[in-house]
C-alpha cells in the first residue's frame, strides 16, 4: 500500500465514521431544511415555514421525541404571495425526521370559517436550500416578523 492511502485510512480511522449531522442540537430542531417548493428554517427558539405561496411561524423551539416525531402549535398565512392577505390562523405543525430527512405537514384551521387546510406532506433535507419556484422564502426567524431570535 503507498504511503498517502495509508495516511489517509489511518487519519479516517483518528477521526472515526463521519456521521451527518442531524439538525437538531440540545433537543431542539435547527438548520435550514429545503425541498420542492417547501422549506422550513429553524432557529433553535421559532422556526418559519413555506409550503407553496404559503407560509406560518412556530414561535418556540421545535423539540422532536425520541423516534423523531413533532407536533406544535403556530400559526399560518394561506394567502401570501403576491401580497399576503387574511389573518394568521391558528395551525398545527407536525413531522418525523429521519437523519437528514424530515416529513413536515401544516394543518390550519380557521374558526371563523369553520375550515380546516391541509398542507403536505412534504420531504426537506437538512442544509438544503429550499426551491420555491413562484414563492421565495420571505425570512428567517427574527427578521421582522415578531418572533425571537
């Protein structure tokens, strides 16, 4: 064996097996995670999602169980592009995340029109920049829209 593949096999075996990191650091989601037309940016204390030319706000830390699973309360706006229009609603966010893969669903329920919205499922990858086509990501966390940074 030449001498720079032996380096290389013993600095690998110092360093150990590489494993990806996992988007979520002291038990709370964080990174920016994108997919098609669908994107969530997590900043460890609220986290902002796009689905479409839709988009909702989580105002706390999204702390996922054990197996992965979340489901917390925010709210939504599903007219938002051009220019946003009607209230916040009240929603709820649920999702699994496996590795670096996350399956998020948005469920928004308007009380004043008795009307529940179903968005996703979609797939995000951690450290992916989302592809929002028509829609882009308007902000991140703390920019603007009320929420803590």
């Amino acid at each position: 064996m030449n001498k720079p593949v032996l380096a290389v096999l013993v600095a690998a075996g110092l360093i150990g097996p590489c494993d990806p990191p996992v988007g979520i650091k002291d038990g709370v989601l964080v990174g920016t995670w994108g997919g098609e037309n669908a994107g969530l940016i997590a900043a460890g204390t609220s986290a902002h999602v796009h689905i479409a030319c839709t988009y909702g706000n989580v105002p706390q830390g999204i702390e996922p169980d054990r197996a992965g699973r979340f489901d917390v309360p925010g709210e939504y706006v599903l007219r938002a592009h051009p220019v946003a229009a009607g209230a916040s609603l009240p929603a709820a966010f649920r999702g699994t995340i496996s590795g670096r893969v996350m399956t998020l669903t948005v469920t928004v329920t308007d009380t004043t029109a008795d009307t529940t919205a179903h968005l996703g499922p979609v797939t995000l990858y951690l450290g992916r920049e989302p592809k929002m086509q028509m829609c882009p990501i308007c902000r991140r966390p703390g920019e603007g829209d009320g929420m803590p940074k």
